[in-house]
C-alpha cells in the first residue's frame, strides 16, 4: 500500500492549528502538575480521574524523570508493597524478587510508557519540553497565594536568548520536579514571605525515606503542593536510591491532598 501524498504546508498548518488549540486549552487549568517523573505521572492520572482538569510541564522532551535510569543505568527498577498495586492499576508486569518477595522488579521503559498512558488516558495532558520557570501568585489578607506558573520552551532556556515567558492560571502547582526542588527553590527565593525553605536532602536510608517522603507529602503554602523527591529536599529526608514505591505513594497522595484542599475552598 502506497502512502498517501503530504502537502508540506498542509503539515504545518495543521500542527500550529493543533498547537495553538491545545495551548489555550492548558492556559487555565485546575491543576499544573511540574515534572513527568514517577510522582508526576502518578499525581497526574489520580487527579484526572478524579476530574481535574490536569496539566503535567515536562522539561525534556521524553517523560519518566529518573524511571529510565534504573539503577547505575541497570534495566531494572524495584518497588516495593503496596506500591505494586499501583503499578499493576497502570497494567505493568512485575516479578518477585525471590529472595525478598515483597519487593518487586519492573522493567523502566515499560513503567515510563504505562504511568505515561494512565495519565493520558485518564485525561490528563502533558507537554514536553516546557520549563516552569517562575510562579503567578496574588495577595489574600496580606498572605501570598500561588495562582499558576510561569513557561518558557527548554530549548529557548537552553539557548540562553532572552524571550519573554507566558504564564498559565491554576488553582494548584505540584512540585514533582524531583532532586532539585525547583519550584520550590524558586518560591523559597522569590518570595521570603512565605518562609519556604528547601534544606536539601539527606544521605541514604531507604526505608526511612521511603517513609518519610510519603508522610511530608502535602501543601508547602497555599496553592503550591509537593510530591516525590522534592518533599525529600524540601524537609532534608534521607534518599532511597532506585526504589520507586514512594514516589508513586507519594503520588497518589497529593492527589487526595489536592482534591481536599480545592473542594474546600469551593
Ligand atoms: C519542568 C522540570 C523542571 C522544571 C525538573 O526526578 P524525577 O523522576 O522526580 P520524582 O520525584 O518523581 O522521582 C524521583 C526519582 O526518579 C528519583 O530520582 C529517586 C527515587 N531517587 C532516589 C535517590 O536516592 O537518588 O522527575 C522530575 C522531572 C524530570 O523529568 C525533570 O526533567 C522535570 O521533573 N523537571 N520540568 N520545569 N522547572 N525541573
């Protein structure tokens, strides 16, 4: 079968007519969702399926944050209970490690593409290659409140022009930006007045952070949440190494978190 002919003006009126569409679409939403890793990914699908309209900004062009890298660049990643459950809801077959058999083996690409498609499919978008880079934020009773978020392309970042960003409106910002924190890191900077501070994370004990990460997991000020590794910067947690299941908890949760917080103040 022979491909059909492609007018090369045909594809790029489409593509900036698809564009324009889908970015008018993402410039007033009730959540942005920072960073596509484990967290982000996993935040994203509870939220759309609770009825969110969610957006998740990814600064690379490839989602799954620190998911691909396994462990020292091994093809293997470990969870452990009951996160398994959530990676089974997304349909990724695990393995038991034998020798401790609530810990679990899955392979990174295929938990990349799975969490990646469980956010898609529940509703939620995702756009790669855009960086946060700044907070929109109002005063309420003297009080700051984050109101959305400040983007610019990566590639526009990395090449160090200046172009002005553009902002999109949000009822809640999640930080799942990772190691970093930087969202956080920037809130912290720009504005003293809601006395963040981001104290870096701490040396490994995996069980401990694991544990930790999931229970600090909550709203830094209002508007502005935290999930996955950026809660272990925030509180100076220990890290896990590659072991996934609080960050998928981690996840889970600030989508509970979240969707309390917003049907309150509704
Ligand atoms: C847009 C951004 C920006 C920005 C960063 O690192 P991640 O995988 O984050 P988590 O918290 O979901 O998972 C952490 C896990 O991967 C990990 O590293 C663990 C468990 N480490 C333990 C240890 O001991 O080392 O994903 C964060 C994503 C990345 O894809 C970034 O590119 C993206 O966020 N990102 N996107 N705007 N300003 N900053």
């Amino acid at each position: 079968m022979r491909l059909k002919p492609v007018e090369e003006v045909d594809v790029t009126r489409a593509i900036v007519e698809a564009a324009a569409e889908r970015l008018r679409d993402i410039a007033e939403v009730d959540v942005v969702v920072v960073g596509a890793g484990p967290s982000g990914l996993t935040a994203a699908r509870y939220l759309a399926s609770k009825g969110f309209k969610t957006v998740v900004l990814e600064r690379r062009l490839t989602f799954g944050g620190g998911i691909g890298g396994g462990g020292m660049q091994l093809p293997a990643v470990v969870v452990q209970e009951p996160a398994d459950a959530l990676l089974r809801e997304v349909g990724c077959r695990l393995t038991p490690y034998h020798f401790r058999r609530h810990l679990y083996l899955v392979d990174p690409a295929e938990m990349m593409a799975k969490l990646a498609t469980a956010a898609i499919d529940a509703g939620a978008r995702i756009i790669l290659g855009m960086t946060v880079e700044d907070l929109v934020f109002r005063t309420f009773n003297g009080k700051p409140r984050v109101k959305g978020v400040v983007v610019q392309w990566s590639s526009i970042v990395l090449s160090g022009l200046h172009v002005d960003p553009m902002a999109l409106k949000a009822d809640a910002v999640v930080d799942c930006t990772g190691h970093e924190a930087e969202v956080l890191t920037l809130a912290a900077r720009k504005m003293p007045s809601l006395g963040i501070e981001v104290r870096g994370e701490s040396s490994m004990w995996a069980s401990r952070g694991e544990e930790l990460v999931v229970e600090k997991t909550g709203m830094v000020c209002p508007g502005l949440y935290a999930a996955g590794m950026a809660v272990a910067a925030l509180y100076g947690l220990p890290r896990m190494g590659p072991v996934f299941g609080g960050m998928l908890m981690s996840g889970k949760k600030i989508a509970d978190v979240v969707e309390s917080t917003l049907k309150k103040r509704l």
